[in-house]
C-alpha cells in the first residue's frame, strides 16, 4: 500500500499523503499504479463534468471542469509542460536547456504552452457530448500510462523526479498497468481507437523533441507528456 500511497501523493492534492519516509526510487516503484491513479482523476473530473453540464452552457462547463482537473492535480503537471517549453522550444546548447528547466521563473515560451494547452483542453471539454464524455476518463488514465514506456529513455540529469522515477522502476510494470488504458479505450469503440493513435502520436513527438533536444527525459518532460496526451486524446473525440 506503499506504493499506492505514494502514487496518490505524487500526482494529486487527494488527502492521502506522502509515506513519511521517502526512499530513493520510491516514484519508479509507485508507477504500477500510476494508470489507476489516472483513472481515479479522470473518473472525478468526468463527474465534475457531468453535474456541471446541468447548470450551464457548454463555455463556462469546459472552463469549470478544467478547474477541477487542475485542481485534482495541484498543477503538477503543467509546470513541467511550462518548464519544457522554455527549454526545449529555444536556441540553445543540450546543457543549457537543462538550466532553462531548473530556473523557476517562467518566459516567454513557457506561458505560450501554457495558454494554448490550457485553452485547448477548455474548448474540447466544453464540446464534448454525453456519449464522449468518457474521453476524459481515458485521458487522464492514458497520459499517466505512458510515464512508464516514457521511463525507458535515457536520463538526461542524473538528478531529480526523472532519475529516482528510473532508479525504481520495473519495466514490466509497462504491459501489466496497459490493461486499464486499452480495456478503457475498447469500451469506446470506434472513438477509443481513434484516441489511441492519436495519442501514440502526440506522445512520440514530445519524446522525440525531448530525446533530439537534451538527449532523454526528466521529470518535467514526464509532465509535459502528460498534459499533451491528455489534449490530445480530448481533441480526438471532437473528431
């Protein structure tokens, strides 16, 4: 239940918690329940959505239910989006985009991912109908999936979020934790396929930028996939 507890303390604001003492490599070895954890979030903000739907228009419904996605995750994964946007998306040398990363403060780049994520993924809620509206439960569960074949990269610090992710992380745990997100993805029939390649796509070209760029992945790079995939696979049910 440790690793449980740490998934759920790692990727959400959910009351649960860190365990008290972190080991090195403890967010590899949570990520067997890094899918269900998805699942979990998409599961509330798809409730969130619902209920909403039956108060006011489409709009304010899609900006709503966005809040509470950020909310369930405390925006974890869009300051790594932000991060990787202004390193990766610059001019620079491998060694400095890595500095970009680590710097806190937030340019020019990194607002602009930002926007166009956030507004990307406001219109498509607000757009989707009740027979798709499961396509968030999908992505939310999707994008934490692909941390774990994401995890099979090269490092590119040898500190930090991404190092102790690889220092505990067993690569098996990529095909058990791929029910959950293909089992949900055949449910939805013809969409779910849809979504599925799409978001191998989306995927792909955000490891490939990062692998080109800084040689491998870090934690915000995890971030990053993250939120894409998820903008993706939204996006695909608008299709």
């Amino acid at each position: 239940m440790r690793n449980l507890r740490t998934a759920f303390g790692l990727l959400t604001t959910l009351p649960l918690g860190l365990p008290e003492h972190w080991l090195p490599g403890d967010s590899g070895r949570a990520a067997i329940w890094y899918p269900l954890v998805g699942f979990v979030i998409g599961g509330l903000t798809w409730l969130s959505w619902l209920a909403l739907t039956a108060f006011f228009p489409p709009p304010i419904v899609g900006l709503l239910t966005l809040l509470v996605w950020v909310g369930l995750t405390g925006g974890l994964h869009l300051d790594g989006l932000a991060d990787c946007c202004d390193g990766l998306l610059g001019s620079a040398t491998p060694e400095r985009r890595l500095e970009i990363m680590k710097d806190p403060h937030l340019g020019t780049f990194g607002g602009i991912g930002l926007f166009f994520v956030l507004m990307l993924k406001a219109a498509a809620l607000s757009l989707l109908v009740p027979a798709s509206g499961l396509g968030i439960l999908l992505a939310a569960t999707i994008s934490r999936w692909f941390i774990l074949p994401a995890g099979l990269l090269p490092q590119a610090r040898p500190g930090g979020m991404g190092a102790d992710f690889a220092a505990g992380f067993k690569p098996g745990a990529i095909f058990i934790t791929a029910i959950l997100p293909i089992g949900l993805a055949f449910l939805l029939g013809l969409q779910g396929f849809v979504a599925v390649l799409t978001v191998l796509i989306a995927a792909a070209a955000v490891l490939g930028l990062a692998y080109r760029r800084i040689g491998g992945v870090t934690g915000d790079v995890f971030g990053m996939l993250v939120e894409v995939t998820e903008a993706a696979v939204l996006l695909s049910f608008l299709i």
